[in-house]
C-alpha cells in the first residue's frame, strides 16, 4: 500500500530514510512490516487500517520536525512508541519545545530526549530532593550529573558530591586489587563517564583534585552535613534502609539531592529492605520532594534494550 502521506524532496528521503534506509527499518521493525521508498511514496506492506493511519500520522510529524531537527535513530525509536500510544503531547513537549540543558565538553549540547527526562529535569530544577526510578538506559544518572555540572558552573552550588552503595552485584571486591578507592572506582564509573562527557577528563581530574567534586562510597557521608552541594545517591536500590535514612538526613541548606535507582537490580540480601523502595513509598506527597518513574520507552540505547527489558518483566 501507499501512504497518502508523501515525501516533497530528495532531503525528505534522506532525512526520514536514512542511510540504506536504516531509519524506514526501525519502524518497519516496530510494526513488523516492510516500509521502503519509491520515487516519492512511502509503500508499506500492510494493508491494516490501524496501522496505515498511524503510519500516516508518524510521516505527516517526521516530515514536520525533520524540517529543524536532525533527527536520530533514537528520535525515530521513541517517536514512533509516542504517536503508536496516542501521546503526542511527549512529542510536542520534546521536539516543539526542545531547551537546550547544557552544553557539554567540545561543546556538545544536551537535550531532554523524552518526556518523562524533561520532567525529570523540572523536577530538579524546582525540588530539593528527586528520586528518579527507572530501568539502565534512561539517563537518570547521566541527567543528574549533567544538572549538578551545570548547578555548579552557574554558581548555584559550590560542590557536588557523587556516591553509590559498595553493594557487589555477585562480585567480591575483596579479591580485587588495590585500596579501598581503587575497588570502589569501578562501581562509580558511570559517574565519572558523565562528568567527562560535561567537562572533559582534565577539568574533571582538577575538580576531584581540588575536592570541588567528592566521588566516595555511601559509608563516607555518616556523621555529615552537606551543605551548598548539589549531592547525587546513585544505585540507590542497593542501600538499606538505615543507609537511605542516614543519607537523606545529610542534606543541608542550600542544598538539593538526587536519588537514581533500578528497583528491578536489587543486589541485597533477600530479607534486606531496599532503602530506596522505601523511602519512594513512606516520602510521597512531601511539598519539595518528587519521584520521577521512568518507562521503558524511554530507555536511550539501542531499541532492542527496551524490548528486552520487557521481556524480562513479563517473566517475573
């Protein structure tokens, strides 16, 4: 069949196609149909009227936003699960309104990419403590660093302290090599991937070096006040519930906390209560705190992550 919905251009082809029309391929793959370009014409191989009015929409909205924005395989991904679902205000809200958060290291710029990472960052930008729930892949931590990078520059914090519970998912760091830094390190490489990607390895370093940026285990913020720092608790489903007490009893004036977790990636023993399910479940409805839940279509990797995340979930 062919879309009532055309291509005007041959900039339309490469911008909605892409390469070896590997774009046309991601939505083809969603629907499990084929989808290919003649002349001007979208032919797909399906003759559901469902499909094809969804279809139609999602071409009549890439053409629009393809005219202002380069629109990656990502983009093409989470728009085709919004407008399958009927959610364009996540489309307007990402796309229409797209603000520019950061620009990062060699000038790199950083957007919210989905719905609920706009309102994450809202969340930030107007609470004191956020918890940010959500399956690998969402940008949860990466976010919470890019906002406590960018806290930082504008003055409006004077540290930033980046923790994580010393929980080993079936690992021991007792056998690994080093002091305590150089087997916690691995565990907090994540933080220090998203501090490179906002500042870049030699400014980052500087800042550690100059304890402007505090990267240590959970167990070192006890019998502390955390005062003018933007502080982030990241894997926070591996911290019991004394630890998340402890922690969010640090925060000080001037200060704002952020809380990440995957409460489907609980490391703890089997009788342990996860701090962070608690904590999400006794603080609800406390002005200056939100809790930002994360879905699978707003996982930020290749498409196949989200898909399997939910395969998994349906298995429990």
């Amino acid at each position: 069949m062919i879309l009532n919905t055309k291509l005007n251009t041959t900039n339309d082809i490469i911008n909605i196609a892409g390469a070896n029309e590997s774009k046309l391929k991601i939505i083809g793959s969603f629907y499990d149909i084929s989808i290919t370009i003649n002349g001007l014409d979208i032919v797909v191989d399906t003759k559901d009227d469902e499909i094809l009015f969804k279809l139609d929409n999602l071409f009549s909205i890439l053409l629009d936003l393809s005219k202002n924005i380069n629109l990656t395989a990502l983009d093409i991904e989470y728009i085709t699960q919004m407008n399958d679902s009927g959610n364009y205000e996540a489309i307007t809200e990402v796309y229409l309104d797209r603000k520019l958060i950061f620009t990062g290291f060699q000038g790199k710029p950083i957007y919210a990419k989905t719905y609920m990472q706009k309102q994450y960052i809202n969340a930030i930008n107007h609470n004191d403590l956020v918890f940010a729930i959500g399956s690998a892949g969402t940008g949860k931590t990466y976010l919470a660093v890019v906002m406590a990078v960018k806290m930082l520059k504008e003055g409006d914090v004077k540290k930033i302290i980046l923790t994580r519970p010393a929980v080993e998912a079936g690992e021991s760091l007792g056998f690994l090599p080093g002091d305590l830094k150089e087997k916690i390190d691995p565990y907090l490489r994540p933080l220090y991937d998203a501090l490179y990607d906002c500042l870049g390895v030699a400014q980052t370093n500087a800042l550690i070096e100059k304890q402007v940026i505090e990267i240590a285990p959970l167990a070192y913020m006890r019998g502390r006040t955390l005062d003018n720092a933007l502080v982030i608790l990241d894997e926070a489903q591996n911290t019991t519930a004394m630890q998340m007490k402890m922690f969010l009893t640090r925060l000080g004036f001037n200060s704002k906390m952020i809380v990440t977790g995957d409460i489907s990636q609980i490391d703890l023993p089997k009788n342990a209560i996860s701090g962070l399910k608690q904590a999400t479940s006794i603080l609800k409805g406390i002005r200056g705190i939100e809790i930002i839940e994360f879905l699978h279509h707003d996982v930020i990797r290749h498409p196949l992550v989200g898909k399997i995340l939910m395969r998994y979930d349906n298995e429990n």
